[in-house]
C-alpha cells in the first residue's frame, strides 16, 4: 500500500516551464525545478549501479512528456529524448525544492542521495 503522502492528486508542468509542481494527498505542493528532476535521474545510465545518486549535470531540461508508471511512478520523456528513469512517487517527494522542505539558504546544494 502506498504512503498518503506519498499518493500525487495532480502534476502541473506547462509548456516551457522550468518547475514542475505536485499536490500530494496530504496538502503539500511539491515545487521540483526541472535541473533538480533531471540532474537526479534514477536510471543506471544517469548513476550507474551504486547505492547512492548525485547530481549529475547536463542534457536538455525541457521536459516532453509525463507518464504515469503503474501507481508508484511517474517517468519523464526529456526535451532530448532521454527517458529511461522511473522516478518513484516516495523518491519525488524526496526531490521537492519548496522552502517547507529546503531552507533557502541550501537551495542551490546538490547532495549525495540513498538510493531507496
């Protein structure tokens, strides 16, 4: 069973915009500025195998599509093709830049993540 706030009601993401938002079941609306999304990217090409991810910059942060994976996942189809990661709504939420769940003064810091 899935987490409550872990469950998305809607993701907006318009035509040319840099942040993508997610209302969660619980309330939160999640901000996810498309460097942070795509410089995370879960896929074995992205990180390899290890047990951690980082941020890796670079590709096209122009997002295409959005798909949703089963009921756990949403996938992102980059504005260069790139779409092999599956990004798992309890990892998404782990990614949110909003300042309930990153002070200001470390937006801009770019951590080493568990993998889950």
């Amino acid at each position: 069973m899935i987490d409550r706030r872990h469950a998305p009601t809607a993701v907006r993401s318009p035509y040319r915009a840099l942040v993508t938002e997610i209302d969660w079941a619980d309330g939160h609306v999640g901000k996810y500025p498309h460097e942070v999304l795509r410089g995370y990217c879960p896929c074995a090409g992205c990180q390899g195998h290890s047990a951690e991810i980082k941020f890796v910059g670079g590709g096209d942060t122009s997002i295409k599509t959005i798909e949703p994976v089963g009921d756990y996942a949403l996938s992102f189809e980059w504005g260069d093709g790139h779409a092999t990661g599956i990004y798992t709504f309890r990892y998404l939420r782990s990614l949110c830049r909003c300042d309930e769940c990153v002070p200001p003064a470390e937006k801009d810091a770019r951590p080493v993540l568990p993998r889950s």
